[in-house]
C-alpha cells in the first residue's frame, strides 16, 4: 500500500483545511497531516477518538468498536480531495462495504488512504484503506460515494477560498 501513496507535497497545512475548506468543530478535527496527495488520492496519518464516555454521558461501551473519528475523517478527506481537484464540496451518500479486521483501531491513530476510483459532474466515487503505524491494514471501506454540489459551500461557511 505504502507504494501507492503519492509522495507528492500537500500546499495547505492543517490549520488551513480546517479554517477555509472544512466545517468540523474542535472535537473532530482529528486530521494531522496530508502525507501524500495526488489527482488519484490522498493519504493522512488521523488520531485515533477519545474513549466513548468522553464523547457521551452514558456510552454503552468502554471502548470503540470502530472508530468514529477516524471514519468521519476518511469522510474530510473526500471533501479536500474535491475541493482541490473538482472545486467544490461533497457529502457522503453511500459505502458499498466496511470491512474491519481487527477488535479496535489502533489508540495511536491510523494512516488513511482515500483511491479515487470514478468521478461524474456530481459523484466521487472511492475506497479507503485504513492501515497501522506498521502499515497493516486495519480496515477497508469500499465503495464510498460522496455527492459534491456547489450549493454546499453556503452549508458548510462563508469563508472558502480556493
């Protein structure tokens, strides 16, 4: 997998995504670096969640069984990739699987790989593989599409600039 990430610098540091592209609050800002971009992909290192009881009142566990944080991260980097690359925002609308091959994600974060397998007018269409600090894959999520549409620009702030 290691191969497949573009090595290729990211222009925009992490405050900058956070500020002008995305719309994530404090507690979901778990991306910590762009490690590799390209017109075909994105690969970041993600921080793993706080443990359940600190994101809920009464969490019927003690521990994730898959990461919330990291997932919805997976779902950041599709926006950046069609920020970047189509000039516009997306939403996921769909995964055709999730497949997840251990107990728990790793406490220390994962690195995530987002291929871009097909783009339309309004469709990113997408796998992610989700791998350990010894780069072995923890999870995939295939299939993910995300609707992109101009109109989520005012949904998501004012303040986007390319």
């Amino acid at each position: 997998m290691a191969a497949r990430i573009s090595s290729a610098p990211y222009s925009r540091s992490i405050d900058e995504i956070y500020e002008k592209i995305l719309f994530h609050g404090l507690e979901l800002r778990g991306i910590r670096e762009i490690i590799g971009y390209s017109p075909q992909s994105v690969a970041a290192r993600i921080s793993s969640a706080p443990s359940p009881a600190e994101w809920m009142t009464d969490p019927l566990r003690s521990k994730w069984i898959a990461d919330p944080l990291v997932l919805d991260c997976a779902c950041q980097m599709a926006i950046i990739w069609c920020f970047e690359e189509r000039k516009t925002l997306s939403l996921p609308s769909f995964s055709a699987s999730y497949r997840q091959y251990r107990d728990a994600f790793p406490t220390d974060g994962v690195t995530a790989v987002l291929e871009v397998k097909e783009v339309t007018e309004h469709k990113m269409t997408g796998d992610f593989t989700f791998l350990d600090s010894e780069d072995v894959v923890v999870a995939r999520l295939t299939g993910y599409e995300a609707v992109m549409d101009a109109s989520l620009f005012k949904a998501f702030k004012s303040k986007h600039a390319a």
